[in-house]
C-alpha cells in the first residue's frame, strides 16, 4: 500500500526535468519550431533561388492577357481573357467532370454492388466480373481505353452515325439540338416548379396519411404526372414557345447543336466506371454489415423484398457505407487530374499550360495544390453532413 | 533551443550560399563528367532517337559539339527527353546544362524566365498540315474557318495560332495535348482535321504518319520561329562557350572546314583557318573561352560544321529533304552568319 503512494506521488516531486508534463510540453514546443523553421527555410530558399536565376515571381501574372484558346468552354472566355479566367475554365470544367462522374458512379455502384448480393446466379456473376475488371486496372489505362475506344470505332464527321432527334455520333463528339427557348416559355419553368412543389406536398401528406391510417396512396404516378404533366400543359398554353438549333455539316465538322466532345466522354466515362466498381464493394460491405436477423424480423411482419431492401437493409447499410464513399468521391475528383493524358482541358491541364506560358512554376503548382485540397475539404465537409443526418438517432 | 534552431538554419542557409557562389556550370560539367541535354521526347530531325537509342537530329548533335569543345570528345553528353512544359522548369533547376529542344527564342523566355538564348540554330516558321485525301480542295490556311486544330500546349505555337484565326476573323476548335505524341496520335486517328507547329516539325512528323503520302503542308508561314538552344541566365562563361560552339560551327563551314579535311587544313597556309584551328602560335582564343585551343577541330571532328550537320539531321541526307532556304549561310543569301573568331 505504501510504496504504491510513493510510485503516484513521485512525477511531482522529482525535478523539474523529469516532470511528464513540462517534458510533454517542451518536445511539442521542440517540433514546432522544426516545423516553422523547415517551412521558412523552404519558402526563403525558393525566393532566393528564383531571384539569383532572374526569374519572375508573384501572382500578378494572373491578370495579363492569355493568348491561348480552351476547346472546352463553359463560361465566356476568348484568347483575349486573362490567365486567371483560363484556371477558372479549368476549375469548371475539372467540377463538371467530377459531379458528373460522382453522380454516375454513385449510381453504377450501387445497382452493381446490390447485383452481386443477388439471388439470380448471372447477375451475381456479370457484377463480380465487371468488379474484379475494373477494380484492377489503373485509371489511366481505363481512361485511355475510353478515348482509344471512341476514336477508333466512331466514323469521320462525314460519315456520322444518324440517331434519332437529329442526334449525330462522330469522332469529333456526340452532337445534339440545342434548345432555344422563345417568348412565353418562362411559364413552362414556372409550371415545373409547382409541379415539384405539389409533388413534395403530396408526398407529405400521403406519408402522414399512411402513418395515420395504413392506407397507402400512389405517389410516384401522381408525382410523374405532376412534374411532367403539368410542364407540358404550360408549353402548349404558351403557343409551343421552344424551338431547336440542329447540328448541319459543315466543310469541316458538324455545326450548331450541342457538342460534348470525346476527350469529356472517355474521361467520363473512365472515372465513373473506375469508381463505381469500388463503391459497388462498399456498398455490398455495407449490406452485408446489417444483420440477417433484420431482414428475417422485417420478412415476419410481412414486408416484400423490395420493401425490405428499401426500408430496413439499405437505410441502416448507409450508415456503414457513407464514410468509406467519401474516400472514393474524393478520389474521383483527384483521378480527373488524368484528363492531362487525354487533352481534356480540366485545371491541371490549363494550370500547366499556363505555367509553361508564363513559366511561372512555382506559382502555378501552388495554385493547383491549394484548389484540389478546397475541393476535396468541401467534399468531406457536405458528405461529413449527410453522415451526421444519416447517423443513428438514439430514441 | 530557439537559438540552436536558428544557428542550424543559419549555417545551412550560408552553406547553400557558399556552393551557389562557387559553383559554375563549366566545373560542375567538368566534374561530373558529361554534359546533361534537354531535347524534346521525339522529333525527326531534330532530336528523336534512332532504332539503337541514339538521339539524331540538330539539337542533338549542337550538345555532342559543346561536349567536344568541352571534353574533346563528342560523346560525352547525356540526353533528358523533356515535354513542352517541363523544358524550362528542368533548365532553371538546374537539372540539365543546355536545353537544345527546338524552342523559339522570345523576349518573355529571355527576360522573365531567366534562361538566355545563344542564338538562332534553325530559323523556322509555323505551318499547317491537312489530309488532302478527307479535303480535297483545300490549299490555303485561309480556308480552315471552322476546322478542329491539333496543337502541343504551352507553345508559341497555341498562341500564334490564336493569334491567326483571330487577325483572320476564323473559327477553330483547338485539340491541344501536351505531349507530341499524343498530338500526332491524335491527328493521325482523325480526332482534328489540322495539325499545326513549326515547317520543320510538320516534314518531320508527316514521316511517321501511317500515310505520309495523303498529307501536305499548306504554303502559308504565320510566325517567326528561330530556334536555338538556351542556357541558364548568370553563368557568362558558359554562356560564351555554347554561344561560340554555335559560332565554331557556322565559321567552320564558311571556311570550308569539313569532317573529312579537317586534320589536313590544321597545317594550312591560310591565316585565318589556322587561327580558328587554334594552330596559331602563342593563341589564347580557346583557353580564354575556358576550353582547349584545338576546340574547333574537336567540334567538327564530332559533329562536322553546320552544313554537314543541317544535311546530314534535316537536309538532303535525311528522310526530311528540307532545302537550307533562309538557313543557308550569309554568303549564300541565307540568314546564319557567325561574327569573327580571333
């Protein structure tokens, strides 16, 4: 009993440099100073560097004239913009291709990674095929396939494969009618919205209804009719307001139309079925993490599989599956950067040219850094959210 | 423990001070052993390797001669294949000694990219090359308003070609790559309908298109392209001695300096090709340039004067078949002129 006090006590009374808290203290005070010193070493030595070879340094070449031309443009830009608009071309076109693949991903995993739990011996074996073959090649050698793939099969803008609504399918792209909205056809928007707000509320009032009484009510064709119904009425009222820009051939490439090019499509494509056979095994992990007794107990009050799936197994494999999915989502976002090898103009792609143009190399890797960590900080940050929703709620 | 952390620093600042102030490229090469060259990842003529590994082309043989002035032996060089975008970076860290990689020579790349250009090894200008088979009837650059245009990023030659579809009021779809085999896969596969970048290059790809035939270059030149090898800016001896292999060159062929006379013309009766031979008695011109006096006989034993080399890499010796044109010497109504070695 006594020598045990004497083994607490001690720390306290030793001396001062055998005490736990002041050592603690003084090897944390220790890293950090390393820590700003190895950075102010690196920062200085980069100035000095860069000022004994004459080079210029500094942001502000950010405002100056670009030059060059971007073949994918989502927002106004000409070679008079500045370098500055070009990253910002780049930094949508790197988020369009991100969302877009997420969206794809998410969904394309999904449906397989519930496939390959299924009863049926086909579909469990299609899924597992199309998981092991994705899974293990490098997204680059996808991406690549992709492009290869497009510009082999595809025919020359001549010889464009004609599919329906004007359509066309050529090396250069997938061509489509632009729409071109006339007098009148706010109207047809203003209708879609209250045909999503009557949707929601009938939802609502449907669930309180079953919640009360039992009874059931179809929403999801009352909810169709609205939001597509509804629409359609307002164009008609409105005199047929839209009308269509066709793609035409030209001397050179098909003209007018909307035009997603191939370098977008491959990459697309790539990313979304790379990512979605990883997200397929976090999802059949996360299904097969829920007990079997819930989907037995949930099988005894007389719920049908669909049901089952739908509102006992998945809700709760959600739990298991969103953390892991926010890896994959951000790993999406960061395999984009491979655009480079496809010549799709996303923000590694145009940061780099715009450091070749300017040669300002520092300055543009640092830019490049700092925007793909904002993007992956505020993807973690909104799935972060959907987590914290999702969690349980202890009752 | 802030002041040691400070004392650490400061030693390892003035230890990196030191060396930087020591060191010039001349004795690193020296010292190391051979002389590191930039040169592009592949092009006909100028630096591309051959089926045994060996880089060909001008820019490969400009290194080989600095390494003879150097050394006196013309293969000690080491050849980094470098992209569009890596070039600069590579020679202002230090990583290669010369970039010698068909890069135009212009005043932002002088000034604030501290690289310092020697000179001006092929006076190029950009072109454009179509597939006359898919369009027939087009012959003139003019006619391409609308027309998807292949080009390497982060060249001069992405600005100029934004430059002339602009001057011209045409439409173009840029499909820009940023490796040179990827625009030449491209073009070759059909994804655009133009491939553009310097004459030269254009003669050097049409080779390795799997039709060579079916292309042509149309006639129009939209930019002045002179390409030349650079160095790193704040180095004046190095600078003087790759500037002065390029001059060796050019005086060589102008006297008539061959690889296959060049042992005979050392006891030559003519003044002035003893003094560039560095027969001369009591000469310093090589050892002030920081090199042995017989520099220029080492230099055309290796890679022959200027002439042998255009012929030999891009000229009638070649699969290229490109005329000297403007890059004939001054005495023949071309551009390339060498001030006086003495």
């Amino acid at each position: 009993m006594a020598s045990q006090e004497v083994i607490r006590e001690e720390p306290s009374r030793g001396s001062f440099i055998n005490d736990p808290k002041v050592r603690g203290i003084f090897f944390q005070a220790v890293v950090v100073i390393l820590l700003v010193a190895g950075v102010w070493w690196i920062v200085h030595n980069v100035i000095e560097n860069l000022q004994r070879l004459h080079i210029a340094s500094g942001f502000g070449f950010l405002k100056n004239r670009a030059g060059f031309d971007i073949p994918v443009r989502p927002i106004a830009y000409t070679s008079d913009s500045t370098y500055g608009d070009a990253i910002i071309v780049g930094l949508i076109n790197t988020l369009i291709v991100a969302g877009a693949g997420i969206i794809t991903a998410t969904i394309i995993g999904f449906v397989v990674g519930i496939g390959r739990l299924s009863r049926n011996w086909l579909i469990r074996k299609i899924c597992t095929v199309y998981v092991e073959v994705f899974r293990n090649i490098p997204p680059l050698l996808v991406i690549f396939f992709w492009y290869s793939g497009v510009l082999a099969v595809l025919p020359a803008p001549r010889d464009s494969f004609n599919l329906p609504f004007g359509s066309f399918l050529n090396q250069r792209g997938f061509y489509f009618p632009r729409a071109i909205w006339g007098e009148g056809s706010w109207l047809i928007f203003v209708a879609l919205l209250v045909g999503i707000a009557m949707a929601w509320f009938v939802a609502r009032t449907a669930r309180q209804r079953q919640m009360a009484t039992g009874q059931q009510f179809p929403v999801l064709w009352t909810s169709l009719a609205l939001i597509v119904g509804l629409p359609l009425l307002a164009y008609a009222l409105s005199g047929f307001p839209l009308s269509f820009d066709f793609p035409k051939q030209s001397t050179f490439n098909l003209t007018g139309g909307f035009q997603i090019g191939p370098e977008f499509l491959s990459l697309y494509l790539a990313l979304s079925f790379y990512t979605a056979s990883f997200i397929a095994e976090i999802v059949r992990a996360g299904i097969l993490g829920v007990s079997k007794g819930q989907t037995e107990a949930a099988g005894a009050l007389g719920l049908r599989p669909g049901s089952i799936l739908r509102l006992v197994v998945v809700p709760q494999a959600m739990r298991i599956v969103i953390p892991p999915l926010t890896s994959q989502y951000l790993n999406l976002t960061k395999n984009s950067s491979l655009a480079i090898a496809i010549g799709y103009p996303d923000l590694t792609a145009i940061a780099g040219t715009v450091l070749n143009q300017t040669g300002q190399a520092v300055e543009g890797v640092l830019i490049m850094m700092v925007v793909y960590l904002i993007i992956s900080l505020v993807t973690s940050a909104v799935m972060n959210v959907v987590n914290a929703r999702m969690a349980l709620v202890e009752r | 423990m802030k002041h040691i952390a400070i004392g650490i620093l400061g030693a390892a600042a003035l230890g990196w001070m030191a060396s930087a102030a020591s060191a010039t490229t001349l004795g690193d090469v020296k010292a190391k052993g051979f002389i590191q060259c930039g040169v592009s990842t592949g092009l006909a003529g100028f630096s591309a390797p051959d089926d045994k590994g060996d880089w060909k082309g001008i820019d490969a043989d400009f290194c080989r001669a600095v390494a003879a002035a150097v050394f006196g032996d013309g293969t000690k060089v080491k050849f980094t294949p470098l992209s569009a975008k890596e070039r600069f970076t590579a020679l202002q860290s230090g990583e290669i000694d010369i970039l010698s990689r068909n890069t135009t020579w212009t005043i932002n790349r002088d000034t604030a990219l501290g690289l310092n250009f020697i000179g001006v090894t092929y006076y190029d200008g950009q072109g454009f090359m179509i597939n006359a088979k898919k369009l027939p009837g087009v012959n003139s650059a003019l006619q391409l308003s609308g027309a998807a245009v292949c080009v390497q990023s982060g060249t001069t030659t992405e600005l100029n070609l934004a430059d002339y579809f602009k001057a011209n009021k045409m439409e173009y779809n840029p499909v820009v790559f940023e490796k040179l085999e990827e625009v030449n896969a491209a073009y070759d596969a059909g994804r655009c309908d133009v491939y553009t970048t310097d004459q030269s290059g254009l003669y050097g790809i049409r080779l390795t298109l799997s039709a060579p035939a079916d292309h042509v270059v149309l006639p129009e030149i939209i930019s002045k392209e002179p390409l030349g090898p650079a160095v790193r800016q704040g180095d004046d001896q190095w600078y003087h001695i790759v500037k002065w292999t390029y001059f060796a060159l050019l005086q060589a062929e102008e006297l008539g300096i061959t690889q296959a006379n060049v042992e005979e013309l050392k006891t030559s009766d003519n003044p002035e090709i003893k003094r560039v031979l560095g027969q001369e008695a009591e000469t310093k011109i090589g050892t002030d340039l920081g090199v042995s006096n017989d520099w220029v006989v080492n230099i055309v034993k290796a890679v022959g004067n200027y002439g042998e080399m255009f012929e030999r890499n891009v000229g009638t010796g070649s699969p290229l078949k490109i005329a000297r044109g403007i890059n004939a010497l001054w005495t023949k109504g071309g551009l390339q002129y060498a001030p006086p070695i003495r």
